[in-house]
C-alpha cells in the first residue's frame, strides 16, 4: 500500500466522484480509478459502490477511511515536527478575529510566532464571528479567533481562551427592571456576546429589544454612560468603567476562543500555530 492510494481514497470518498477527486489532487482522472482497483486489490473487497450517479463507499470502504485519513496525518505531523525541529516550517496561515479581542494582545502572539517561525506568512483580516466561521468552514482561513455562546458552532473545534460574565451596564443610580424591560444596547448579530444576548432571551421566551447596536464594546460602554441604554458587557470592561457604570448580573457568559476546522487545519505553518496558541494560552 502507498500514501498516494490512501489519499485518493479519501479524496474519492469526501467528493463522492473520480473526476472530481481527480482535480482536487491534481493528477489524471483514470490514475486515480487505477491506484484505488490497485488498493481494492490488495484488500480483497471493493471500497466504492459506482453504480449509482455518484461513488459510495462501501462497508468495508467507510471502515478503511479512518485508518487512511490517520496514516495521512500521521505522516504530515511527522514532517511538522521534523521541520519544526530543524525550524523550516514555512508556508501562509490566514487568520481571522473578531473586532475586539478584550485583553488579548493578539498582535503580540502573532509578532512572538513569527519570530519563531519567519518563514511562515501571515495575513490578517477581521469580520464577526459568524463571517469567520464561514470563512473556516469554505477554507479561506486556516484559524480564527472567535466569540460564541454555548458550544462550538458546528463543524469547527475551539480552543477557549477567555470565559467571561457579561452584565448589564447602567449609570450608578439608574433602576434597572430587566432584560425584557429595556431598549439595550449590543454588539450586532454574528458576535458571540450577542448570541449569548438573544439565547438567554429566546430561553425566556421573548426577543430582546435593541436600542443601540455598535461593533466596538468600548463604544457600547460610552452609549451606556451617557443614559441611553443598558449595555451588554464583558464583566471586565464595565469594571473598567467602575467610575460610571454599575454592572448587575443577568446570568450571561460569553466565551473567546481559537477556531478551526474539525478535521484539523491543513497546512504544517496552520498546525504549527494551532499549535503555538494552544501552548500559549
């Protein structure tokens, strides 16, 4: 058996079609058909059904694809770890974040990586945490540092950096009767501080109502201050504003943490920084 079959098996089996796998790893369409009637030979068992419109992995085919996709990633992680080894790992990472990073130095992080690996490019964009999911999901960013509420979004993995307590901010002396009551003031749909917002709201029974949107908390903090509304905020950042705001407790949590794709980011310098941030923080 060769790497290259287990490869095309794969291939095979996620596109669902000769042709197409056949694109995807770059070779001609009929060596991938005869590199897998080889692999199918060496079982002894057919591992795609082709009778129908589109190519199925048989029984014995979907028990073969876990061991196929291990020795692959096996293989590729022994080739990270020689080159980190010998520090050659090069390469392109994209990176996502969302608009505030509270107090995560990410430029920091990301200046100390590349110090320990100039060889690998990095490029930088910004979005909410629902764009930066997409983006995961579609393969247009390696990573993403996100914030979301609850469990991981489907189909992506995350590393939890920060565990926070949003409260409701209000001027000292300022009633507040609840999240039902008021027009509030919010991060913007696609964030992770608003979707621990209208969850907790929706498991109550109402939508809440949205006074002010802003995409920077610190402005949100500022609309608060200045009477306009109650503003959902990290439990840190209202403490920043202890002067002005005071923070009640609603029963809120939000949580920023490193994204990828569940099957592993696919480059050595994208695991290479997987692997640095989940040994930094």
């Amino acid at each position: 058996m060769e790497l290259r079959q287990f490869e095309y098996l794969v291939a095979v089996a996620e596109e669902a079609s000769f042709t197409r796998a056949a694109e995807r790893v770059h070779v001609a369409q009929p060596a991938v058909s005869a590199q897998i009637r080889r692999l199918e030979r060496e079982f002894g068992q057919d591992l795609f059904d082709r009778s129908g419109r589109t190519v199925r992995l048989t029984e014995v085919g979907e028990t073969v694809l876990p061991f196929a996709r291990a020795a692959l990633a096996a293989v590729s992680d022994a080739r990270l770890a020689v080159d980190e080894l010998a520090g050659l790992v090069r390469g392109h990472v994209a990176v996502g974040m969302i608009t505030s990073c509270g107090s995560l130095d990410l430029p920091a992080m990301l200046a100390e990586f590349h110090a320990r690996y100039p060889g690998v490019e990095i490029t930088l964009t910004e979005a909410n945490s629902d764009q930066l999911v997409r983006s995961l999901l579609s393969g247009d960013l390696d990573l993403a540092l996100i914030g979301f509420a609850g469990d991981a979004p489907e189909g992506v993995e995350v590393h939890v950096v920060v565990d926070e307590e949003l409260v409701v901010a209000v001027p000292h002396g300022t009633p507040f009767a609840g999240l039902r009551e008021h027009g509030l003031v919010s991060l913007p749909p696609g964030t992770g501080l608003r979707a621990a917002l209208d969850n907790a709201c929706a498991a109550a029974g109402f939508r809440p109502r949205i006074a002010f949107e802003a995409s920077d908390p610190t402005m949100l903090a500022e609309i608060a201050c200045r009477g306009l509304g109650p503003a959902i905020l990290p439990a840190s950042l209202a403490a920043a504003y202890a002067d002005r705001l005071t923070g009640v407790e609603v029963g809120l949590r939000s949580y920023l943490g490193w994204a990828w794709r569940a099957e592993g980011p696919a480059s050595p310098a994208a695991r290479a920084l997987q692997a640095f941030n989940s040994a930094r923080c």
